[in-house]
C-alpha cells in the first residue's frame, strides 16, 4: 500500500522542497497543492476515463463553466510564472504534480517554481 498519494506528498514528507526550513517545506507544498487543484479542477490530471461523479453538484453547463474557468486560471497561472535557465517554470511543475513524475536532478528547479507560485498566490 503507498504511504503517499503524490510524489510532491513524498518530498514534503521527506522534507525535501526545503531541507533546512519546515516552514518553507510547508509553504512549498502548500502553493503545490493548490495549483494541483487548478489542474484537476480544469480536468489536466491524467486518467483513463472521464468520470462526471466526481464532478457531482450542478448541471453539466456549469460543470462546463467551472472547467474552462479552471483552464483560464492555469494558463494565467503558468504565464505569470515566466521562465527558470531559460525553460518555462510551468514545465517541472507539470511533471512533478500532473504527471506524478519524480523531479530527480531538477530539485533546483522545482524548489524555485513552487516559489514562485507562493509569490503569485500570495502565500
């Protein structure tokens, strides 16, 4: 049975998004956890089928509504985020919390594109 549910899960229980400061390692998870959100909301995460129980709660138009809402939010998101080493931020921020993909060598890089997304969200 797995411990944790996300990869971003595991480096915040690791204390790896900050090895030095728990409250940045919070902080770091935190502003991870809601541009999760952002993506499921807009329907990014993978999965094999679409399933509109887990959309329950209105009609299929506002469900609609809510989803290209959501997809508004996430490209004014990624934009806002600019590039990091001349890539855009957004990149290792889909692989690690969309894709589920470990960010292995690139801890650097997502440790800054979760900062950025704390300054964006204000957090």
């Amino acid at each position: 049975e797995k411990l944790y549910n996300s990869i971003l899960d595991n480096y915040y229980a690791r204390g790896l998004l900050d090895i030095k400061d728990k409250d940045i390692n919070s902080r770091r998870y935190w502003a991870g956890n809601r541009f999760e959100k952002i993506c499921h909301r807009a329907g990014l995460n993978t999965k094999v089928t679409a399933r509109m129980e887990e959309y329950i709660g209105g009609s299929k138009e506002e469900f609609v509504h809510r989803n290209i809402d959501a997809h508004s939010e996430f490209h004014t998101v990624i934009k806002a985020l600019g590039t990091f080493r001349h890539k855009p931020v957004w990149d290792i921020l889909w692989c690690v919390i969309v894709l589920n993909q470990p960010a292995q060598h690139r801890m650097d890089e997502l440790r800054e594109a979760l900062d950025k997304l704390i300054i964006y969200f204000d957090m």
